[in-house]
C-alpha cells in the first residue's frame, strides 16, 4: 500500500474529515464555548501531539487565543486508535468522535492518525505519514510536544513532529511537491509528572481564556471516565493544569500562563 493511501486509511478509521463545528447560538458563561472569529484569516496554529488530551493539557489557553484572534487551529493527535488503552475499553472511537466534538465547540480542528497507543514508534513509514499530515494542514505556527519524556508516546511524537516540521518536505513521495514550513515552532510540556527538563523561554498570558481554557480540558477528562461533566469541581488533571498554570503565570507576573520553548532563535523587538 502506498504511503498517502496508508494514510487515508489512517485518516477514514479515524474520521478525520470533520472540521470545527458552528456555534452561533452557543452560550458563552465562563468556560462555555463562544462563537470563534472568521478562521484561517490570520494563518493556521497547529498543535501537534501524542494523545488526544496532549493539546487540551499543554496549550488550551493558546490555542483558544489563536481562535479568537482568527487563526484557523488544527490539533493533530498521532493515536487515534485507543481499543488497547483500558480506562475506555471498548470506547476508543467514541473517546477519538467525543474529543472532536469538544474540540469543535471551542472553534479547533481535530486531525487524528490511525496509530495505536503505546505502539507508536519513529520508522521511515511513520515519519513519512506525520509529515503527509503536516504538509496538509500548512501550519504556520507550530506547537509540539518537548522531545524529553517519562511518556514513550510523547517521546516519540515529539521526534515524529520535529521531523516533519523541519525536514517534512524531505520525507513525502515526491520531495519537489510544495511545502510550507512553518514560521516559528515551540515545544510545549506535558506537565511535571511526564515532561524532564524543560526550559521555557516564551512565556503566554492566558488569564483571559483560563475559564474556557479548563473547562475545555474538564470535559475532556470526564469524556474520558463517561460521566457528565461537573463545571464546579476540578478533577485531578485540571488540578494539575491550574498548578502549572498558576505557576508559570507566577513566573511572569499574570494569573495563569502557559510556557513554550523556541525550537529555534526568533527575533523580537523590544522597543
Ligand atoms: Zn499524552
């Protein structure tokens, strides 16, 4: 099978054709989903990660800015398939399906591979599909996983991410095909249980969609156990976001912040 019908394949068991829902109508209470901006104007954010959690965890608060500053936001999630991952026995397409749809009310994109969890592995094959992936949704920001982990899946889709995003173009079936590298790329972390080492060096103000921000990483979770959500209690992964929010909001002066690290050197003006 060739490599771009493979993943189609991996797309289809994942259903990876829907976009970002509407959402005229929606509430817009703290933490409830709010009508996104026109998307795609200012460019596309994509965040790229290992599960389907990885970006509800690490990035909520930035890519909801990307949203309402008119981004067009795609979370690219290398596992789509779940069936060996027992807290959702025989729930993994309704756990892929149910983070698409939360992901939609907040104006993001969902993008799933066909890889399994715990299986994920760096092959000429898997950085080829990764890179396919990336040279399709175009990012022009780029956010992925830091390379070091105590998580093998994180490990090895932040290596999976890098390779397409700084060599993709080298990895497709035809290496002359247009390609558009991103402009600026940061690795995000996974918290302090997995993540090692991390160094941040940008830091991003995120007060202003924490409500959202969490609520969105709530549903997630109770998405996960099958339960409804309960907006006034925070269970152990929010509790853990809001320690590292608070945290590296603590270290640049605001109320809730998450950090990047540059993958390369960017200019800024500081005047
Ligand atoms: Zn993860």
């Amino acid at each position: 099978m060739s490599s771009s019908s493979k993943r189609r394949e991996f797309l289809a068991v994942a259903g990876a054709s829907a976009a970002a829902g509407a959402l005229a109508g929606q509430p817009s209470a703290a933490g409830e989903p709010r009508p996104p901006a026109p998307s795609g104007t200012r460019g596309t954010v994509l965040a790229l990660g290992a599960h389907y959690d990885d970006g509800a965890f690490g990035v909520p608060g930035v890519l909801l800015q990307a949203v309402a500053k008119g981004y067009r936001v795609v979370q690219l999630t290398l596992i789509g398939d779940y069936e060996n991952w027992k807290p959702v026995r025989g729930r993994g397409p309704a756990l892929v399906e149910g983070t698409r749809k939360i992901a939609a009310d907040y104006g993001i994109e969902s993008q799933f591979l066909g890889f399994a969890s715990g299986t994920l592995t760096v092959t000429e094959e898997s950085k080829r599909v990764v890179a396919e992936a990336v040279a399709e949704v175009k990012p022009d920001i780029a956010l992925v996983l830091w390379p070091r982990d105590r998580h093998p899946d994180h490990e090895a889709a932040a290596e999976l991410g890098q390779a397409a995003l700084r060599l993709g173009d080298r990895l497709l079936p035809d290496p002359a095909a247009p390609w558009h590298p991103p402009r600026r790329t940061y690795f995000y972390d996974n918290g302090p249980r997995h993540t090692i080492g991390f160094e941040p060096d940008t830091f991003v103000d995120v007060s202003g969609e924490w409500p959202r921000a969490i609520a969105w990483l709530g549903r997630l979770m109770a998405l996960t156990r099958n339960e409804e959500f309960e907006p006034e209690t925070l269970d152990g992964a929010q509790r853990l976001k809001e320690s590292l929010a608070r945290y590296r909001g603590s270290t640049c002066g605001v109320e809730y912040a998450e950090a990047l690290a540059s993958a390369n050197a960017y200019p800024r003006s500081i005047l």
